[in-house]
C-alpha cells in the first residue's frame, strides 16, 4: 500500500469506515480497472451496473465528494518557484532580509 492510498485509508477510518469496509470497496473497484481495454467510461458503467437504483444518487455525492477533495488538495500545491522568484529570492539573502 503507498503512502497516499494508507493517508486516504485513515482519513476515511476517521469517518466510521472500518478496515473491512474498506478492503471490500476497493478490491471490488480494482477488479473492475484490471480487465484489458478499461476505459473511465466503462469502468464508470461497471460501476453503475453493480449499483442498485435506490443508491446511485449516494454513489453520485460520493463522485462529487471525491471532485471537491481532489480540488481542494490541487489549491493547496504550491507550484515551485520560477527562475526568476529563485533569482529574487538569492538577491534578498544576499542583501541580508532573509525571511
């Protein structure tokens, strides 16, 4: 398990979500990705086809969900500096106002 799939795994245990519950989810998920010629659609209409009428509109919160996090995360990345921040940054050290 990487790093990012146990931070995901704890913040979701943080919600009531046991290691079962979990396992279970996901194993199901991954069998969809692993058959050959899987696109986003189909593995989408996998997906779809497993889930009864009634829980769809659950499924599709739990997308949005998953959107507005991943977002969220993206605003939170810092790009790294440009040349030319690098080069300011140098010139205000050596001018002694490090911050």
């Amino acid at each position: 398990m990487s790093g990012e799939d146990h931070n995901l795994s704890e913040f979701l245990k943080g919600f009531g979500f046991d290691e079962e519950e979990l396992a279970s989810v996901s194993e199901e998920l991954d069998s969809f990705r692993t058959i050959p010629g899987t696109t986003i659609k189909r593995y989408m209409n996998r997906i779809l086809n497993t889930i009864e009428e009634e829980d769809r509109q659950a499924f599709l919160k739990g997308i949005l969900v998953g959107v507005a996090i991943r977002k969220a995360a993206e605003d939170l990345e810092m790009p790294d500096p440009t040349e030319e921040e690098k080069r300011i940054d140098r010139e205000i050290e050596n001018l002694g106002f490090r911050s």
